[in-house]
C-alpha cells in the first residue's frame, strides 16, 4: 500500500471538517491549481494535453480567480480555441439539413446529427486534467481508508469516532467497501457509516427546520444554536463541497 496517501488520510482524518474525504478533494485540488497555474503551464508536455482538453468550468473559474500566471493561461487558451473550432465550426456548419421541399421529402437524419455534435461539445467542454488528477488521487486515498480500516486499530477508531461524511462521498465509501473489504470488515464498517450518517441527517434536518423557524417573528429572541450556517452545510453535504458555499463575509 503506498505510504504517500497514508499521512493525508491519517490527517484529513484528524482534521476539524465537515468531511474528511471534501478535506483531502480540497487539498489535491489545491496542489493541482498550484501545479498548473506553476511552470508546468509552459511546459511542451503540459501543454500538449491542455491545449487540447483546456479545463472544465468549474476548474477555469478556480484558475481564473487566483488571478496569476495570465500569459501562460492566454497563451494556451489560444492554442485551445484554435484546437476547438477546427474540431467543432466545421461540423455545426455541415450538420445544417437541406430545405425539405416537395420533390424531396423530409428527412431526420439531420436530428441525430445535431444531438453528435451537441454531445461532442459537451464532452469537450467537460474535459479536464485537473478532475483526472483530483478523481485518481480520490480513488488511491479511498483505497487507503479500506485498507487502513481493516488493517490499522488507531485508524479504525479514527473512523468511528468520525461524525460526518458528505452524501456523494457516502456514495464513494461504498463502492469502495464493495470492492476493497472483507464481509467481515463490511459489516463493521457499514454500521459504523450508517449510524454516523444518520446522525448527521437529523442534525442537518432540525437545523435547516429551526433556520426556517427563526424567520417567525415569535422566535426573534430566541438564539440560533447551529442553524446560522444550516443552508450552507446541508449544501456541502449534499454537494461535496463543490462550489463556493463559504460562510465568511457575512453571507447569510
Ligand atoms: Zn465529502
Ligand atoms: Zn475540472
């Protein structure tokens, strides 16, 4: 098992945060901006794929806002504009149907034409090394957990006392489970997940309800417990954390 994921484990799982797999997503995805907003953005090899791929949305909105390294981002997103419209502008133009007249009937071939080219588009623009790097890296960490969870106590009581995992990262743990555990170590790990999962359901349910019940007037006076921030931690519960759902600025 390799012993570079074990220390991030080990300290995502020690980590105050709401999931520690969010905690280990956010940090690689930290490294990987890093990574590509560094020299590698010069460099030939580098280039040669994110020429091609550019970045999904969401990762361009991240590397645009650390505002740094403009050159290199306009410089391959020249190269990845131009690498675009060779591939797409040629094939929207050709997929226009000839006028159906009354010599030559309808046709609807055209339909299926037009939904290639919109899903060619779509997975274009969906492309993105920085999700390759992060959703690899993911699945080497949740190989650890397994592995560490079957095999080291420290970390299995780690895991126990672990109040919270995100809803998609839920879903992660247990594809991992399925494929990683023993029926043995299954069943204690699931009944470790599901009770702390359940938890952290009703939690999220009072406080989002008592957040709702604070906008009655006869409750003005009464305080807020955990619920000020209710929306924004159900939204990264249910998201993994995928946007900005920050608290700061006195956002409400
Ligand atoms: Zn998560
Ligand atoms: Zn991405």
């Amino acid at each position: 098992m390799e012993k570079i994921y074990m220390i991030p484990v080990n300290d995502a799982y020690m980590a105050d945060c709401e999931c520690p797999i969010c905690f280990l997503k956010k940090k690689a995805e930290n490294d990987y901006l890093d990574y590509y907003l560094g020299p590698s953005l010069m460099e030939p090899d580098t280039r040669k794929i994110t020429n091609k791929t550019g970045f999904c949305p969401e990762h361009m909105g991240k590397l645009n806002k650390r505002e740094t390294a403009r050159l290199g981002l306009g410089l391959m997103l020249h190269t990845h504009l131009k690498d675009l419209s060779e591939d797409v502008t040629k094939d929207i133009k050709a997929a226009a149907p000839g006028k159906a007249t009354l010599l030559k009937g309808r046709s609807s071939e055209y339909k299926s034409k037009l939904n290639a080219i919109a899903d060619k588009i779509d997975k274009r623009v969906a492309s993105c090394p920085i999700c390759e790097k992060i959703n690899y890296s993911l699945e080497r960490y949740l190989e650890v957990i397994m592995y560490m969870f079957s095999k080291d106590s420290d970390f299995r009581a780690r895991f126990a006392e672990r109040k919270s995992h995100c809803l998609p990262h839920t879903a992660m743990l247990l594809r991992s489970a399925a494929s990683n555990l023993s029926q043995n170590d299954v069943s204690d790990f699931i009944n470790l997940l599901a009770d702390n999962n359940a938890i952290q359901f009703s939690e999220l349910i009072a406080d989002v309800e008592w957040f709702t019940l604070k906008f009655d007037y006869r409750n003005n006076d009464k305080p807020w417990g955990n619920s000020k921030n209710a929306i924004q931690r159900s939204m990264r519960f249910l998201s993994a954390d995928r946007s900005d759902f920050d608290e700061q600025q006195g956002k409400k």
